[in-house]
C-alpha cells in the first residue's frame, strides 16, 4: 500500500469531508402539512446558547419553507432508516408528499409546533435564528430549543455504538455506519 | 429492547449530533510556526464556489490565529491518527509548540502558504471569506483553494472505506470509525 502519493482532486469534491451524519429535517408546509428531507449538511455550532447550522440549497423546497416558518426538527437516524433517507432526499416535497408516501408518523414536540419523526433515534426542536447565503446554499443558523433520544440507544456517554447504528451519508446512493469504538489516551473517559 | 421511549436531554448535549469526522487543522503562527488544532465542527456548506465552515471557540488559540492570517488546511485523518488527534486537541498551542510535539511533517500546499499533514488522508487548502459570532463561537467561513487525497484510499465513488478508516468523534475520548458499507435504492451508483 503507498501512503507517499497524493492526488488532486476538485475543490468542489464535498464528499472528502464524508462520511457525516444524514439527518431528516421535517418543516411545516404552508397548508399544515409536513415536508422531510435528508440533510448531512448540519452540525452544532455552539453550546451557550446551543446551536446548530443547516447548510441547505437556496432553491430547495426546505429552504422555502424554513424562509416562512422558521421551525424544523432535525432527526438522527440509523440504519434502518436507510431507504427512508434515500426517499426523503432524493424528490423533491414540491411534486411529491413525502410525508405520507414515507410513511412518517409525527412525534409531537415540546416546545416548537413541528413535530419530529417517531422512531428517530434522536430529535432536536430547532428555531431559525438568522439565515446567510454562500454560495449556492443558505446557512440556517438555529437555536435548540429542546432535545430528546431514544432511552435505548443514548447513555450519559452519548450513543451507544452498539445499538445506535447512526446512519453516516458518504456519497449518492453509499452510506454507512460507525464501526468500533475507539479510546484515545489509553483509559476510557 | 423498547424503541417507544425518549427521553429529554439537555439542548447543548451536541454529541447527539455526533460521531462525525474529526479533522486536524493547521494554522500559522506569527513567528512563523505552525499549529495544528482538532475540530469536529467543520463541514462543507457549497460547491459553487466550494466553501466549507468551521465553528471554532473564540477564545481558542486557531480562531486567533486565523483572525490574523486567513490560510489553513483540513487534514482528513485516519484511526492511525487517533493519538495525534487526541494531543493536538487537549491542550492549546498558546503553552506548547504541538506541532512539533507530536512529530508532524508538512506536506507542502499547491495555493496557499500553511501546509498540510503530511500522510494525512486528505487534504483541503482553506482561505478566510468571511467570519460570524455564534454564542461562545466564531464560524470561519472559508474557500476551499485546492484538494488533495491519498491516492490508495480515494476512488471514483469516494473514499473507499476498505481501506480509509477515517477518524469520527462521539465525544471525549471516544471515536470510531466506519463500519460497512450501505447502499440505497437497491443498487450500486
């Protein structure tokens, strides 16, 4: 195996910052209804206050729709939520009700009026709290209101690797899930 | 195993949105040295231009530095880096020289004047656009310049996960790594 050779590859080749977290991200239609779509695009961006960022696509119906109404649940998922990612982030909410032809059932929230996706592993309740383009995208920069895991999966370590087989997106249609655990520093923390 | 229970956590529990990728970042230093940082909070956020954006702590020693020179690389890093990753983000490089320390080696950059790691498994050379407070934390909006990957772990599809056993963060000590491969939609893309 060579580990001397590098190669270049386009600085727009995202997917060597993969694999990252799928999550499905759930927002209210301007009829009531919900739409879901999958994003890796998402990460905490603060703990005080807490915050995540959205990176979305600036022509996207999410994107819409978080313009709006500027409430969302992010849902992290696992493996067997797999071919459910694939729906929710391969059509578009415009054409096709996602919601219903996934199947969802909603987990109603505590504090926001969108509600997160019942089975997820995880659901955070999340605000918009101000939006910034780059380039083809919008950042939505937003504050946790409020978050809940499932009692099976979450220890006071974080997931349960496990159990909690975390759905991780790397490119198209390949994805994967976290393999061993491993501890840095010799001893378990 | 129950599946129907939540339970609440704290809003600012961020290792929900967790493992993802930990990367090391470099950084100049006034005297011309170089740090090197651990960061987990980083992911791209457009392709046209490519832009990536790292949350970084305000009060840390790298948002300093990238204050007063806007150049970095993101090195993509491996479970052989494990340990390297764990010394570069425990302590601050304000006390101690980590580079150094940790016995890292540059691997010189195409575009811009801070290197990267060498036997990293990829490497992005970044460029400052723009800044942002959010809560204890500052986002570095940056332009991806130019992107390098070790050509025995990087395919066509992406990193292939065979080989690439690219680092992740639960929380603390404790990392992973990859598992298997998922594919969605029935079929290889």
């Amino acid at each position: 195996m060579s580990t001397g050779g590098y190669r270049e590859i386009d600085a727009d080749d995202y997917r060597v910052l993969h694999p990252r977290p799928a999550y499905l991200v759930v927002a209210r239609k301007p009829d009531g209804g919900l739409n879901v779509m999958a994003a890796a695009w998402v990460m905490p961006v603060s703990e005080e206050p807490p915050m995540v960022v959205l990176s979305l696509d600036s022509e996207s119906y999410t994107s819409e729709l978080l313009s709006e109404n500027g409430e969302l649940t992010i849902n992290v998922v696992g493996e067997e939520h797999l071919e459910m990612v694939w729906g929710a982030g391969s059509v578009s909410g415009r054409s096709v009700d996602k919601w219903s032809k996934l199947g969802l059932k909603p987990l109603p929230s505590k504090v926001i009026g969108v509600p997160g996706v019942k089975g997820a592993y995880g659901v955070l309740e999340c605000v918009v709290k101000e939006k910034k383009s780059v380039g083809e995208c919008v950042l939505f920069i937003c504050e946790v209101k409020a978050a809940r895991v499932r009692e099976d999966l979450y220890t006071r370590y974080g997931w349960d690797l496990r159990k909690a087989r975390i759905l991780l997106h790397c490119g198209r249609r390949a994805f994967t899930v976290p393999g061993k655990l491993l501890v840095a520093g010799g001893k378990r923390g």
